[in-house]
C-alpha cells in the first residue's frame, strides 16, 4: 500500500480482498482483527484509489457492489469507458500513473489517495515524487515469480512504524525525495 500526500477521514470499508480468487494466503492477514483494523483505517482516510489493470481484472472488478465506495483509478493501457459499481466509479487512464494519481487526488479532495498494486504500479508511482508514504505488507511466502519492487534505484525510506499480525508484518515508511 502506498498513500500519497492526501489526509483525511473517510467511513468503514473491510475485505477489499474478498474477491480476489488467487493470493489468498497473501492476503489472509485481513482475516484477523488487527489486519481488519489496519485495512480499514487505511481506507477510512483515503478518498480514491488507484490501482493497475491487471489488479483491477484479476479482482473481477471487486464483485458486483465494487467493494470501494469512493472513486478509483485504473491505470491501462487500453481505453475503457468508466464502469460503475454501487457506490464506487471505475476510471481507466491511459495517461501514465502520474495523471492517475492527479485525477485521483482531485477526486479525494483533501483525502488521502491509496496507490495498491500491483509493484509495476508502486514503482512508477514512487517515481513519479508524489508518494510520502509506503507501507510494506511482509508476508512469509515465496512466490517464486512477479515483479522485484525495488530495484536498487528506489527512494530514501525512513522507518516510522512496524504492525505484527498473524500473518503478516505490515512495515510504513515515510518516502524522502
């Protein structure tokens, strides 16, 4: 998870991985209370999302209620009209993660915005300067294969807190240009 320079509050949301048919031991730390209480502080303070294509079609769109309820920001390649589900509105930008997280920080207001995955995504957004913090979800799983989200060129992190859950290690960052 990474969150861009946007604060404020916003209600309850938990389970955004309910959907999600792969990675589920990736994500079993949201099935614990702590990990629900981190999940849900994170998108109680955000006022939009933005995440990959590939996230957005492996989620199957996060089911027939879109899960968010706040806007969201598909960073593709391929056009694509905006999808509503219930609350939550789909945007696909074609202009690179930097309009993505604009257009998103417009829509979030004075909210932070929350940049997931997938790492190609993380990376261009660190990249791009306006990213202050990142937080680390440290699952004990070797995947074998996927995207390195460092690749020696990345930001100055300076540590500012550490969660255990049951299945995760969850490490934030504050991002130093």
């Amino acid at each position: 998870m990474v969150q861009t320079r946007r604060e404020a509050e916003r209600g309850e949301q938990a389970g955004c991985f309910e959907h999600v048919h792969r990675g589920e031991r990736l994500h079993a730390w949201l099935e614990h209370d702590e990990g629900r209480r981190l999940s849900e502080a994170t998108f109680a303070a955000s006022g939009a999302v933005v995440t990959s294509r590939s996230v957005y079609e492996a989620t199957g769109g996060w089911g027939d209620d879109g899960f968010y309820r706040m806007p969201v920001f598909v960073v593709t390649h391929r056009p694509h009209e905006a999808v509503r589900k219930g609350d939550t509105t789909f945007t696909f930008v074609t202009g690179g993660v930097a309009a993505a997280i604009e257009a998103a920080a417009a829509a979030a207001g004075d909210r932070r915005v929350h940049v997931m995955g997938g790492a190609s995504i993380v990376q261009q957004a660190l990249r791009t300067g306006l990213v202050d913090h990142l937080r680390l979800h440290i699952v004990p799983l070797l995947p074998g294969s996927g995207t390195v989200l460092f690749d020696g060129a990345g930001p100055r992190l300076e540590h500012l807190d550490t969660v255990d859950t049951p299945e995760a290690t969850h490490v934030t960052y504050r991002v130093r240009p």
